[in-house]
C-alpha cells in the first residue's frame, strides 16, 4: 500500500466533511476508534488506477481503505466489540429496520443464499424462486443443494415475472420462502421488492420473502420494516462501497422464529445460525463471542464506510436521489448513441448498473478493450441467453454519489467515444 501525503484539498468534500459531521454521530463507544481513522486518514491516498465501474466490485473511497489498513486487532479485544456492534446497527439503519437481525460473516454475497436455504427452509419443503436472470439460476441451484423442492417462474430476458403470475403460483401451493433478485446483475433488471412482498403477505402470509440485495442495497431503496421483507442478504462489495470479503444478511424476527421453531437440523456447519446468532448477540451487547473468526480489518473498513452513509451527508434517501441522477444521465447518454438497454421497460432499470446492447455487427472485443484504453473498466455479458451481445456498466457508491470525483463524466465520455470509435463513426 502507498502511502502519501497529500494536502486536504484533494480529498473529496464528502471526505473532508465527515470529520465535522462525526459529532452528530451518536455512536458512544466506537466513536472514539472511528475518530482515530478519520483522522490519521488525511494522509492517505490510495494509487492512481483505472476507474472501476463494473457493477462491483466498486470503487472504493481513501477513508474506507484506510480503515481496511487498521492495526491487527483481536476480535475479542474491548476495543473491537463496539465496532462490531455499531455495525450491526448501522446495517439495520441502511434498511429503514428497527428489530431485525443482521448477520456479519466472513464470505461473499453467496453465503447469504447458504444461510437462508441451511437455516429456513427444511429438506423437501419448497421454494418459489422468481428469477429474472442469471442469479435466479444460482439461487436455485443453493436452494436445492440443501434439499428444497424448487420450483422457478422465470421472467422474459429483461422483464420481471408479472405479480399475477405470483399470485397464482401461490395460490396453488405452499412455499416457505419467495425470493427474488432485487436487481439482476446480469440483466440490470429491478424487481419491485415493494409489490411482490405486498402480493406474498396478502396470498400466503406465512410464506418467508427473501430479497437477494447483493445489487441493490445501499443504491436501491429498501424498506425492510415497512415492505415486510423477512430476508435481505447482500455483501460489502457493492453498494456498500467496500471491499469484497463480508456476508451480510438481516432477518426479520418472523424469520429468526421460523429458525428457532425448526424442527430438522441446521444443514450448514459454518452458516448455521445457531452458531452466529449468539455471536451477533454478543457483539451488539457489547461482549466477546467466538464461533470463527470474524473478518476484523474489513469490519473496521464497513463502520468506515457504513459511517460514511448513514451519519454523514447526503442522507439515504439523498443518496437513493443522487444514484437515479447518476442512472439517469448514463441511460440517457446510451439512449442518445441509439443503443438498446436489456430492461425491456424503463420503470424495471436498476438505478445502480447499466445492461446495454452493442450495436449490429459490433461485439465485445470491439467495445470493452476501448473502454479499457481510456482507463474505464466495465463488464461483458453473464445472461447465458444474450451473453455476447451486450455489456454492463456500475454506476454504484462514491461514483454515482460523490459528483466531485467526475467518475460519472469519465464514464460517459469513455462510452461515448468507444462506441463511436467501434463503429467507424469517430
Ligand atoms: C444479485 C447477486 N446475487 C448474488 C451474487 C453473489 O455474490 P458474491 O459474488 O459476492 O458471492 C451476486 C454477485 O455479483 C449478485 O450480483
């Protein structure tokens, strides 16, 4: 890691102002470690890199990365606990809940998937998996891994599966859990978390709705509480603006009950909430528990950056507003060069990523490498159906939310020029 001084100017306002809006903070004991990085972090810069806009990971702020590069703790240590503990409640904050349960465990989003298909749903129950991409694959293939009967209603490519279609399927038999791709990264499609909890509560109040936020959570408004969501599972790397390594899913308390009243075992070892969900207790009580070692680094590097977005400016929902500005001006851009968008509705389009489709006769290896030459990294296709014939683009975190970086003017000036480049126009 390069470490430079570098004088505040060149850090972001964001940046410079969260040492200002810590007081308003209210976090009691922590606050004291998290001081400590932001303000040692003046002097760190992380290297001049290529920008980063794949739909994550995502790029990540200097005082985020900094936090990553806190001295090794234990992860008993007193001074450690309540950073722990401030992360549980900062991640219920981020999805507008005031009792569920957050669990922090080392892993990628697809540990989320284990613990739900380990811990709530008992071998030959079933489970309705509404899929609108690629990720609807693999939640289905977790799901029966652990033994769930699953069945799949599976959206045209860049559609959403029609809430009458849930209705009926649910009117037809009893699921444990309903889940869906809030955002479908292979797709760029956004589900209506709102309407289909709705349509879940109404038809089959006792099934579980299982939101997959691994695209979606901290881009995507998420109103877990509210909504009644049972399951939201995501991981740091995304939306979260942090690097790749942690698991986090909230369960409602309808959920934890539903584990605690189960009557086979748990089917996991290490994702099994018997395990974690004492941990999680502990830590938010402020008090040592051991199941496996937690990622301790990249929790401090999550209170930094969950900091970042729940006490400092803009606010969430300023932060939800900035990421359909950022969203807006790039689908424009795309629309502008006459190009196509995977969502076939623009009311489905996520507000964190892009899916575009290239222009006849122009593939991949036309497009990527030119964005590539102008130190723009984006991503090719994943949906197995149009994976040649399209790419995608983040627009996720710091990019689309802090406008003093202009990652969001580089982007669409490096889209525009590659595609006019790739087709003979420039
Ligand atoms: C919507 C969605 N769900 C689940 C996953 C799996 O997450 P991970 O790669 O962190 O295991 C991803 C990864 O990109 C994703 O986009």
């Amino acid at each position: 890691m390069l470490l430079q001084r570098v004088s505040i100017p060149h850090l972001s306002p964001l940046v410079r102002s969260l040492p200002r809006l810590l007081p308003r903070a209210n976090l009691p004991v922590a606050s004291l470690s998290l001081s400590r990085n932001m303000a040692t972090n003046q002097g760190f810069k992380q290297d001049a890199h290529k920008l980063l806009v794949i739909p994550g990971p995502i790029e990540v702020a200097d005082d985020v990365l900094f936090a990553n590069a806190h001295p090794s703790m234990s992860h008993v240590s007193p001074d450690f606990i309540p950073v722990f503990g401030d992360c549980i409640r900062m991640t219920r904050e981020i999805l507008f809940s005031k009792d569920a349960q957050p669990f922090l465990i080392s892993g990628s989003g697809t540990l989320g998937w284990d613990q739900v298909a380990a811990n709530l749903v008992e071998p030959g129950e079933k489970a309705l998996v509404l899929h609108t991409g690629y990720f609807g694959d693999s939640f289905e293939e977790c799901l029966t891994t652990y033994g769930a009967e699953v069945r799949q209603l599976k959206a045209d490519v860049g559609g959403v599966v029609p809430l009458a279609e849930l209705e009926k399927a649910l009117q037809a038999d009893k699921y444990k859990v309903v889940t869906f791709t809030h955002v479908d990264t292979s797709t760029a499609v956004l589900s209506d978390a709102k309407s289909i909890a709705e349509t879940v509560k109404r038809v089959s109040p006792d099934t579980l709705v299982v939101l997959d936020g691994v695209c979606s959570v901290a881009s995507e408004e998420i109103r877990m509480d509210d909504w009644g969501l049972d399951i939201v599972l995501t991981a740091t790397q995304k939306g979260l603006g942090v690097p790749p390594g942690l698991s986090v899913l909230v369960a409602s308390q309808k959920a934890v009950k539903t584990f605690q009243s189960r009557k086979t075992r748990v089917t996991s070892y290490y994702a099994s909430w018997k395990k974690w969900l004492p941990i999680m207790n502990a830590y938010e009580a402020g008090k040592p528990g051991y199941f496996a070692t937690p990622p301790v680094n990249l929790i401090y590097a999550y209170h930094a950056s969950l900091t970042r977005i729940t006490k400092a400016q803009p606010s969430l929902e300023e932060r939800f507003a900035l990421h359909r500005a950022a969203s807006k001006r790039i689908k424009d851009a795309v629309t502008e060069l006459g190009l196509k968008q995977v969502p076939t509705d623009p009311k489905y389009a996520a507000n964190g990523m892009t899916a575009v489709y290239y222009p006849d006769g122009v593939g991949a290896a036309d497009v990527v490498p030119r964005f590539g030459k102008r130190d723009v990294v984006i991503a090719g296709g994943l949906h197995a159906a149009i994976k040649d014939k399209y790419f995608r683009i983040g627009h996720m975190g710091i990019t689309a939310v802090d406008s003093e970086r202009g990652d969001i003017d580089r982007l669409i000036a490096a889209l525009k020029e590659s595609i006019l480049e790739a087709t003979g126009k420039q």
